[in-house]
C-alpha cells in the first residue's frame, strides 16, 4: 500500500512515500521557501538527489509539483494507487490522543487550536485542504505531536494558575516533538526487548526533554507552547514571567513585540547577538567568540537540568537518547551533557561519540546509565499511523 507523509510548515512542505507495511522510501523530498523569493524544491529518488528553483507563491503549488512529479517520474502510475496521506499537524491540545481520520469536525478544531501553534496549523490546513482537491480518492489522516504527551497526569500538566484558566481556556502544557519522542520510545524498546525507562532529548533548533516509562510520557520540558524548556535556537525556554510584565510597562513591549522577541530573536541568537545556529555556535568557539561559549554553556546547563529532573522523577533511568539535528551530529554537546551527568555514574566513549548521524551507544562500558544517539524518523511514524488507520 503507498502511503504518502507530510509535513508542512509555514514556508516548508516535506514529503515522503513509503510502501507498507514494508517501509520502503520510494521517494522522498522537501519544497523550501514557500511564499518566499527563491523558492525551490529537492527531491531523492532512487539515491539521486535533485533540485529544481521553482516558484511556490503557496503551498497549493508546492502540491501540485509534487503529484506531478509522482506521475511523471511513474512512482504511481495514477494518484488512486496513493491509498493514505499522513499529515502532521503540531497542536492537537487535549482534543486528540491518537491520530485520527480527517473530517469536518476535525479540521474545525485543528483550526480553532490555532492560536496555540500559529505558523504551524493553519499550515497544516492548507497542506490537507490541497492534498484533499489533487489527491480526492485518498483517505487523510492527522497525526499529532501533542498526542504521545496525553499520557501526563493532572499535576504534571496544570500550571499553578487560577484552575477555571484550564477549565475555560485549556491552558495547560501540551508539550511538542511528540511523533520525535514516540519514535524513539518505540525504537529503543524494540532495542531492549522491554520498557525501559528513558529520558528523550529532542534536541534541534526546537528542542524538547522527555521521561518516558512503560512507554508512556511522564513528563516533558515544553509547555502550552513550545517555547518553555531548554534554551533553543531562537526560543527563550523558561524564564521567568515576570519580565513580560516588566517589559510592557517599562519598555513599551506590546503582545506582538513580547511574541516576538521571546520565539524568534532570544534563545542562542538572542545571547550571541544573532547566532541562531549550533554549528555556528560551535565555529565561534573555536574562534574564541565568548558570547558563544556562554550560549553553549547555558544550553547544556538548560538540558542537563532537565535530564536531573527526570531521573529524580523516574527514580533513575535506563538510557538517555538523544536525537533531532543537534543531538545526532553535535559531538560537542554530547560531550558536554555526558561531561554535566558524571555524577550520575554516566561515562563517555569518546570515539564512538565521535559519529554523527547513526544509531550508536556512546556512553563508556562502565556508565551507569545507557547513552544512545538514535536518529529520529517523523515520518516514517506519520506513515505507520496513517497505514494503520487506512489499513
């Protein structure tokens, strides 16, 4: 069965097809700058990877590129041999603990959660919306990344704020990256041959801490909206509240300015004066550049503190994973966090932490904890709940 996943940001579509339940990539490709001048798209197919500067003044474009491209390059001989398409769709709230078929009903809350994820679900619903009119024969699934992290108990998930804001308005944590961090649940029990408990770190330009045990969310670091937790690319993390205020009233800050300066210019950017990027955040050190020194301190302070938290938490943990951009090819801040959690009994195998990009322990034979770099595959789980629905 050809199942087709998707994920659309605010300026991105990413694609992947796979043949299940066997999980073989027929294609796969992502069309950037969407809306944007010098838009593009690249597509892999067969090990061959292409790129092509078209333009995408939205992402019903984007769509239509691709289902052309599907039959031009004859990975379906018609679009009727697409049986599901998996959508991702970053805010579900406490509406949906699972993924779900498309409905009318559905794409009315998604679009009423939008003020909790404003670039990502009304993106998600023009995504569903195009694939629904070029690809009409196909059932549509949604998967959300808020859905693995149900599993929280009551006081975990409130807010110590005045109860009715959560019975009226639903503001509670959420948490993200929950397709990320079941993936890595499920491959690293599948790897054990058992629950384990773990603490996940999703650790990107987005980045989020997890604890899992029985292979269900404990606890996780973002909250009513992704920007709480760890420090991140251009995210605040936790800070205290109170600065909001303050700046409003002494600096003139209003809502937008506030949204603004605590999602898209704080974060490593805001520390470095614009360095929003851990690569470069790791070439400024080695150039000396102090203000990148001191981001990437209090980054792995941020994670580390969480890791603390939930080994507390979990009453001490089997493996400590970690995956997304960052933690699958920063051989630094492995180091570092491994470095932070000695006192833990968590040792380093340095020349197996030196891989980027493949599964691979890299904690020492004597750690007392497991260390794991395990890439992560959104998709692949968007197709699995999609196939099985469909199925």
């Amino acid at each position: 069965m050809k199942i087709l996943a998707v994920n659309c940001g605010s300026s991105s579509l990413k694609f992947q097809m796979y043949e299940m339940p066997e999980e073989n990539v027929l294609i796969s490709g992502v069309f950037e700058r969407i809306g944007i001048e010098n838009s593009f798209y690249t597509i892999k197919i067969n090990g061959e990877k292409i790129k092509k500067d078209v333009i995408l003044n939205n992402h019903e474009d984007a769509v239509r590129i691709l289902v052309d491209e599907l039959l031009e390059r004859k990975i379906v001989d018609s679009l009727d041999e697409i049986k599901g398409i998996g959508h991702r769709v970053v805010q579900g709230a406490d509406k949906f603990d699972k993924s779900v078929l498309v409905d009318d009903s559905v794409l009315k809350t998604i679009d009423e959660l939008s003020s909790l994820a404003p670039l990502h679900n009304p993106a998600a619903l023009i995504g569903i919306n195009a694939f629904k009119e070029f690809v009409p024969n196909a059932s549509h699934v949604v998967v959300f990344d808020t859905a693995f992290h149900q599993t929280m108990a009551k006081e975990t998930y409130l807010y110590a704020l005045p109860y009715e804001l959560y019975e009226k308005y639903g503001i509670r944590k959420y948490g993200a990256h929950g397709t990320s961090h079941k993936y890595v649940t499920e491959f690293m029990n599948n790897y054990y041959k058992e629950n384990k408990k773990l603490i996940v770190c999703h650790i990107g330009s987005g980045a989020s801490i997890t604890a899992v045990k029985d292979g269900k969310v404990v606890d996780t670091s973002m909250g009513f909206t992704p920007n709480a937790g760890v420090i991140m690319g251009t995210r605040t993390g936790d800070i205290d509240a109170s600065i909001i205020p303050y700046l409003i009233k002494n600096l003139d800050y209003s809502a937008d300015d506030i949204d603004k300066l605590i999602n898209k210019e704080s974060g490593f950017k805001g520390i470095t004066g614009g360095i929003s990027d851990s690569r470069d955040i790791e070439d400024g050190i080695k150039a000396g550049n102090e203000k990148c020194e001191i981001a990437q301190k209090m980054f792995v302070r941020s994670i580390v503190n969480y890791i603390a938290k939930y080994y507390v938490l979990l009453n001490g943990v089997d493996a400590i994973c970690f995956t997304a951009g960052i933690g699958e090819n920063s051989i630094l801040t492995r180091q570092n966090i491994m470095d932070s959690l000695s006192c833990l009994g968590v040792t380093i195998d340095n020349d197996a932490n030196s891989n980027r990009g493949k599964f691979i322990k890299v904690s020492g034979d004597d750690s007392k904890i497991d260390c794991f770099v395990v890439p992560t595959d959104e998709e692949v789980m968007i197709a699995r709940d999609t196939f099985e629905i469909v199925k």
